[in-house]
C-alpha cells in the first residue's frame, strides 16, 4: 500500500502499451458500431418516410434477438478451447462481417414503399447484430482478464474509452454529412457514408487479434476436466447449462446494480437525445435542417472533446477515493449538463447550448470507464461463489442490458413523436404543445434516470478493499490469477 492506503498495482500486473494501443483500437471499433447506427437510423423517419413507430418496431426487434444471442455468444466464447484462444478467432471473423453487412444494409434502392424498407432493413439489421455480436462480446470479455488488479482495470479502460472517444467526435456529425451537398439526398448520403463506417470496422477491428494476448484461460483445476466435459456433453447439457449460468449472473446483487445504473444512465442519455435534433431544427431553427445539423454537430464534438479529458480525470480520481465515489460525483455533475440545456435550446442565441457540453461529458465519460473496470471486479466476486471464470457471459449480459435500452430508446422515440402531436409534414409550423413536449423529453429523461442510478449505486459493495481480499483469496485457491 502507498501512504495513503491505497493498493500499489505491481509489475507484474501492468499491461503494456502494445496491448492497451491494441485493445483501444478494438474499443473505437466498437464504440463506432454501437453509435452508427443510431446515428443513421433517423434517415429511415426523415430521408425515406417511414413511420416512427416501424422504425421503433425494427429496433425493438435486433434487441429480442440479441436477448438470446449476446449471451450465447458470452457462453461460446467462455467455453472455447483453441490454439489461438478463447477470444481471439471470434474478434477476427466478427470485424470482418460485421463490416461487410453494415455497408451493405444501407443500400437501399429508391422508389419502393414503406414496407418493402420496413422488411428489408429489419432482416438485414438482424443479421448485422448477429455478426455485431460475434465481434463485441468476446472483445468485451477481453478487456475483464487482461489484469487481476483492481487500479489497472481502470487504467486500462480509460486509456481504451479515450481513444474509442474518436467515435464519437465523428458521429454527431452524421447527418451533416448525409444532409450536405456533395449527396442527392440524405439516403444517398447514408448508402456512401455505410461504405466509409463499414471499410474501417474491418480494418481496424481485426487489430486486437492481431496483437492482443490472452492470459487467462480455464481455471488449472479445470483444464482436464474442461476438455473431458467438451467431449461428453450434447447439445441439450450445453443448452441447460447456459440457462443455468443466466440465472445465476442474475443472483450477483454487484453485477445487477451496475446493470442497472448503466441502463438507467446511457439509455436516459440516449432517448433524451434522440429528440436533440427535432428540438433543434423545428424548435431552435424554425425547421431548417441544414444549421440544425451544424449545431448538434458542434455539440456532440464539444462533448466527446470534453469527454477525452472527462476520461483520464476519472481514472485518476478513481485510484484516489474508489470507483463508487468517483461515479457519485461524475454522474452528479451530468446533471448540472442536463439542466443547462434546458436554457442552452435558444432560438436567439442557439450556440449557448454548448455551455452544458462539459458537464454532459462527466456522464458520458466516467460511465464505461469505471463500470468496465467494475464489471471485471465483478467476475472475481463471481468466481469466488461459483469457481468459473464467466467474463463473456457477464459482459455479453451487461452490454445486452445497454442494447435492450438502446433498442427501447429508439421505440419509444417514435412513441413520444406520436404523442406528442410531431408530424413531419408539417415542417416549420409544429404546434407550440409539440415543441415544448420535445424540449421536456429531451431535459427530463435523462436527469430522472441518472438521479434513480445515484440512488441505486449508492450502496454498491465491492469496494478497494474489497476486490483486494477478494483476489487474495481467489489466489490462496487457485494460484495466481495469470
């Protein structure tokens, strides 16, 4: 311990700067999957007409699938055995064709009806979330075992989230790009722009397998066993099996408040969001979609901006006072954003939303930074009460939870439009009740979820100390966690 009483991480425990480098390049290839196409799936609304309620409808559909997929994908990669390891040849294969459908989704050919997109984007979305999945859950579980110690976790996540903050510096600029005139229009702008985002996950994705080592693998008691269990059991075992591990994951009171918060926190975040670009161009611009797209192309930079500095401070503060209270104050401070843009969305002087950019970022920023390095505490405390080392069904878990509520932002979205009397026939002459109802979505959303998550966390268990009798007895067991 230092003087202050806090763990010192030894040598032995730090991860290289090759292998963070590589695992970031991973992070900003899954963080441009997961924000693409939220980004882009307004041109189904406003580019091609259909109803907010279908396009909630696909949404809703891609996540049941991934109820069942995403932690499939966690128990195949726990239970596999290869000369390449357990996560690595699913990190490779997953980039390339979630690559290849993501570019090949939004090509989609002008002059059919509403239904023929509705069918033909939810079946080629599926499929993409499919491929998604191969890639982001064994990459997920990658980042839980690279190191036992409970500051280097943190570390590891804020140097990954600081360069898979890139993402999201290019992703509020979007629709900018798709609405600009170097397109036709914004659906040819979407079908070039899937080209661009499709390429570079391919490319970039395949970089953690490429240099990325694994060190953990199955525990030393079960080496024998695991490969004798492979040989013995059928379909149904494995299959009642996975169940089995489901429920369990789902007894972790640790794992489940910060599946909770997270969801509260990132998808309050979301929904609120989704209504930014409708409160800007028919509240703040009287309907004009051009500057609107500037603008929240300056908000969305400003924060990620913002948040490349939120990231680090995090890390730091977190190696000082723990996780739980560092996630206290950061998320606090998210509100005081919240509240600004309330008075930020001026139509006198539209760029004074920009004043709640820093403190958006302390909620956008500290989330995955502290909850990954949390979650992988997570799997330490899980394999002190079941003797397994579950990190892709815990990841695969946690990040279905964030999809789920990405999917119900995006449904409740076209809900809430219908409510609240939008039609986008009627261009600039939205009723004044419509207007305020979008601005209220957008604020209040996200304070009351973040305010619930405060709540919740508050009595979040596994502290520094904690973790650390937590690996100290995982070791007397086992030996030592590499």
């Amino acid at each position: 311990m230092d003087k202050n009483g806090h763990y010192v991480t030894p040598v032995e425990d730090r991860i290289s700067l090759v292998q963070k480098s590589a695992y970031s390049v991973g992070m900003l290839v899954n963080n441009l999957q997961a924000a693409a196409l939220p980004a882009m799936v307004v041109i189904l609304n406003l580019g091609l007409g259909m109803d907010p309620i279908l396009v909630g409808m696909i949404g809703l559909v891609q996540r049941l699938f991934d109820a069942i997929s995403d932690p499939m994908m966690g128990y195949i990669s726990d239970s596999t055995r290869s000369r390449w390891g357990r996560r690595r040849p699913y990190l490779m294969v997953g980039a390339v064709l979630s690559g290849l459908v993501f570019a090949a989704m939004w090509q989609l050919p002008p002059g059919h009806s509403e239904s023929f997109y509705f069918w033909v984007f939810l079946s080629a979305s599926v499929l993409y979330f499919l491929t998604y999945t191969v890639y982001a859950t064994p990459f997920v579980a990658f980042g839980f075992e690279m190191t036992p110690d409970y500051h280097e976790r943190t570390r590891l996540q804020a140097f990954a989230n600081t360069v898979g903050q890139l993402a999201w510096l290019g992703v509020p600029w979007f629709y900018a790009i798709m609405s600009s005139k170097l397109f036709d229009n914004t659906v040819h702008g979407a079908r070039v722009l899937a080209l661009w985002v499709g390429g570079a996950i391919c490319l970039l994705g395949i970089v953690p397998a490429i240099f990325c080592k694994e060190k953990l693998g199955p525990l030393p008691s079960e080496e024998d066993k695991a490969s004798e269990l492979r040989n013995s059991k059928g379909f149904w075992s494995h299959f009642k099996e996975f169940f089995q591990g489901i429920l369990i994951t789902f007894k972790c009171r640790p794992f489940v408040k910060l599946c909770a918060a997270t969801f509260l926190i990132f998808n309050g975040f979301q929904l609120g969001a989704s209504f930014s670009l409708y409160v800007a161009i028919y509240y703040v611009f009287g309907g004009d979609d051009s500057p609107a797209g500037v603008l929240m192309g300056w908000f969305g930079m400003l924060t990620s901006l913002c948040t490349l500095g939120v990231i680090p401070l995090t890390a730091w503060i977190s190696t000082k006072i723990g996780k739980r209270k560092t996630f206290l104050i950061t998320i606090t401070l998210s509100l005081v954003g919240y509240a600004l843009k309330w008075f930020g969305y001026n139509p006198t002087y539209p760029y004074l939303l920009l004043a709640s950019c820093p403190f958006v970022a302390f909620g956008t920023g500290s989330l995955f930074t502290l909850m990954g390095s949390m979650v992988a505490d997570v799997c330490d405390y899980d394999e002190l009460e079941t003797h397994q080392r579950r990190e892709g069904v815990f990841g695969a878990i946690y990040w279905w939870m964030i999809k789920v509520g990405m999917a119900l932002a995006i449904f409740f979205t076209g809900v809430m439009l219908n409510l609240s009397g939008f039609d986008v026939e009627l261009a600039s002459d939205q009723a004044e009740r419509t207007l305020l109802q979008l601005r209220i979505f957008d604020v209040g959303i996200p304070l009351i979820t973040s305010a619930i998550a405060l709540w919740i966390m508050s009595t979040y268990e596994i502290t520094e100390s904690k973790a650390h009798e937590i690996r100290e007895k995982l070791e007397e067991r086992r030996g030592t966690t590499g």
